[in-house]
C-alpha cells in the first residue's frame, strides 16, 4: 500500500505531516476530515510552478475549482498561493470573497445561474461567466443592461470527446447537459457577440473528471484552437482558452497523469499553434483543477462501532456514513481504508465498512482485509475532494468536523455540526 505524500506510519501510528492521527481524533473526536496543508501546497505549486514557467507567452492561470473542497482555510490557502476560482454558485462566490480571493480572478461555471446570481457576480466584477447556453446569454445581457455593467463572457463548448471516465463526471459528450454543442458554437458566438452587456473575452470546454489519461484532453483542445481559428475567420478575438479540470488522483493502483507532462504538452501544442498562426500573439491559458489539488491531501478519520461478523460478510459499523463520504454509493469509488495503529493484536480478516444509516447503499468499502477490534480508529484516504464538500444531514447526523495540519501544529477549520444546529432553521406549527 502506497500512502498519499504527507501520509505515514511511524512507530506504527498513522501521521499526517508531523501529527498522529490518533490525536487528531482524541481532540476533536470522529468521523473528522484531516487535510494536509504541505500537501495542498504541493498539489497547487505543480500547476503554479510550470505555469510560472511559461514566461510571456500570455500567461496561464490555475483557478481552482471550489466545488472539490469548499472550505475556508482551503480557498484562504489557495488565494494566498496565487490561485484564481472557478465557482458554480453565489453560495461559492460568496465564500472566495470571505477567503480572501480576488473577484476578478473568478471564473463562474455552471448550467443554471440564477438572475440574483448574476446580480452579484457582476457587483463584484468577477473575471469570466463561463455561458452554456444562447438562452443564458440573453438573460445575462438583460441583468448586465439593466446593472449599467458589462459582463465578460466565454461560451464553454462540448467538444463532444469520450473522456473514458464514470459517466456521473463525463461531461464532454454530445449527449450530456453541459455545453454549447460544438457544431453550433461558432454560429452562438456570432449571436453573443452581437447582445448588448456582453464581452466576448474566452472559449472553454470541460470535458470530465477523474481522468486518466491525456489523449481525450489533447483533443479536447485541438478542437478548441480550430474554434477559435474559425472565430478569427468571422471577425471574432478571444484572449483566453480554458480547458477545465478533471485530472485524476491515485486513489488505489491507477497510473495518473502528470500535472507539469499535461501542461507541458498543452503550452507546447498553443504556442506551436500561436506561431503557425497567430503570428506568435499571446493567447491566456487558464485551467480548472478541483480534485487534483486537494484530493489526496484529505482523509476522513472514523472509529468503529461495532464488528458484525456474518455468514456471508462481516460487518464493521463505523461512525463515519454515506452523509459524510457519498462517493462510494455514488459512484462505487474505491477509497484505501488504512487502520490508524498498524500493529493491531487480532487476526485480519475480510470485513465490509458500513455506515450506521439506514440504507444498504451506506457503504464505504468492500471486502477489505483488516485486522479490527472495536473502537478502533481508521483513516479513509484521498477524500480530500467531493468528501466534506458532498456531505450531508440525512439521518440527522450533524457533519463532521474539519481540520488542517500544519507541521506539528493543528487547525480546527471548521467545527462539528450540533444537532441543535440541524433544526435551527425550523418552525413548529402554531
Ligand atoms: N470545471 C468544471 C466546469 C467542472 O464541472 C468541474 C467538476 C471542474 C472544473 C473540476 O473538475 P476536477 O478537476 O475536480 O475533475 N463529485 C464527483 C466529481 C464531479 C465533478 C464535477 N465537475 C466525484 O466525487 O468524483
């Protein structure tokens, strides 16, 4: 087994950074999320450091895509880091804001975005809105118009390419919601460049998430630079390229794609197109990483309940469920699950981790070999993206607590729900 970096057994107890784990939920109890901030860092500085590379061919720009991990001190991190945002919502744009990050460096993705939302985005002068289609166009010019503003706009085109990934998070196909269909994409810039409130500043596509291989985004952008070629043609100048995120993590044996090889290969193919071309014009290179950046810098820490041992399978209860971690369920994603004392004094067995809510699709693995008493405390590792960010209250189980390790030092970074807290929002009939 191969631990996430910033990951490891000393002594036989499972440390994050400089601190054991067992402290961890000694002090702030579980199930917790434990990130790692020098493995956040790490994760940002592989986009930061090839993109600070790139000199003046017109700049690349990581904006993180919040929706993998929404928390506070992570976007604060993130801003701190030189990082820019991509959001779906005026709930996410309201937390960039609060962690420090610049509104113009916010992209806004999204199918749906509300007139109210809108409203804000442009208040607060956001970078880019990412548009999906000619119907939200119009309705953005309306709100612009009526706002005295002008709102920057890139037309996020389905390039319709099999990503090779769950369908749940394959996004780039013809067939999906997402996007503006390739074949109509020039004709929708012509009709957007022509609405009042709108400047045309961008092209993007995303075509999925968890991706393994190269190949599909490479094609992804080929179709995006003959876009934007045939735009020149008609008399239409875009000044950036977005290619979205969806690099995969390891989360147990998969073979990943390196974060500096893939942009790599993306500057090298833009500026050979650039020169061919474009005569060398700059063209901004922006990128929307989620899960690579914060994925395997999480685990959610849990203790077993209850050993259940059956004729069929054995059951380990633990404290942590589908509400915290819904990716299992969702998407039967595999997650390592690690004991947070290697040196157990029982005999291992096949055991099935199992939530306490009621639904048999509360699961969190199957059929893994673990030597597990009760009480015992277990790391689920790289639930560091679409984890906390996920979770929800069904059940009434209050969600669980957050924390960032920093060397040996420890940051509560957001607290454990009350249950008073669940229904501080109801009423009682008269
Ligand atoms: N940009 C857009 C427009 C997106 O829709 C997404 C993710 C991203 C960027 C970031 O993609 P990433 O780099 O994280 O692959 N809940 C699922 C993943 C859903 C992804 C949705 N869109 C999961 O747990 O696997």
């Amino acid at each position: 087994m191969k631990l996430p970096p910033y990951f490891a057994y000393r002594d036989g107890a499972l440390c994050i950074e400089e601190v054991a784990a067992s402290a961890i939920a000694e002090r702030f109890g579980t199930p917790t999320y434990v990130y790692s901030k020098a493995a956040l860092l790490r994760a940002f500085d592989a986009y930061q450091a090839t993109c600070a590379a790139r000199g003046p061919s017109g700049g690349a720009v990581v904006c993180y895509a919040v929706k993998a991990n929404s928390n506070l001190a992570v976007l604060q991190l993130f801003a701190r880091a030189g990082a820019g945002f991509d959001i779906v919502s005026g709930g996410e744009l309201a937390r960039v804001l609060a962690a420090g990050g610049r509104a113009d460096s916010i992209l806004f993705s999204g199918v749906g975005k509300s007139p109210d939302e809108m409203r804000q985005a442009l208040d607060v002068g956001i970078g880019c809105f990412n548009v999906e289609s000619l119907s939200e166009a119009r309705q953005l010019s309306a709100v612009a118009n009526a706002a005295g503003k002008l709102a920057p706009v890139s037309l996020r085109v389905n390039p319709d390419v099999d990503a090779r990934t769950h369908p749940y998070i394959a996004t780039g196909l013809k067939e999906s919601k997402f996007g503006i269909p390739y074949a109509d994409a020039v004709s929708a810039y012509r009709a957007v460049a022509a609405l009042p409130g709108l400047a045309v500043i961008g092209v993007d596509c995303h075509i999925g998430s968890q991706l393994l291989e190269v190949a599909p985004l490479m094609e992804a952008l080929d179709k995006l630079i003959e876009l934007i070629d045939a735009l020149a043609a008609a008399g239409i100048f875009v000044g950036h390229l977005d290619l979205g995120g969806g690099i995969g993590i390891r989360y147990g044996d998969e073979a990943t794609i390196e974060t500096a090889e893939y942009l790599g290969r993306v500057f090298e193919r833009v500026d050979r197109w650039r020169s061919e071309r474009h005569d060398g014009k700059p063209i901004r290179l922006l990128f929307e990483p989620g899960r690579s950046l914060v994925g395997n810098a999480g685990a959610l820490l849990m203790r077993t309940l209850v050993l259940k041992p059956g004729p069929v399978r054995n059951f380990a209860v633990v404290d942590a469920a589908m509400n915290d971690l819904l990716r299992p369920t969702l998407y039967d994603a595999w997650h390592e699950v690690v004991p947070v004392r290697s040196d157990a004094g029982v005999p291992a067995l096949q055991w099935d981790l199992v939530g306490p809510i009621c639904e048999s699709g509360d699961w969190l693995a199957h059929d893994r070999s673990l030597a597990l008493a009760e009480g015992d405390l277990l790391a689920c590792l790289s639930a560091g993206a679409y984890g906390m960010a996920m979770s929800s209250n069904y059940n009434s189980r209050p969600r669980a607590a957050e924390v960032m390790v920093d060397g040996q030092s420890l940051h509560l970074v957001r607290d454990r729900e009350t249950v008073a807290q669940l229904f501080a929002h109801e009423h009682r009939l008269p």
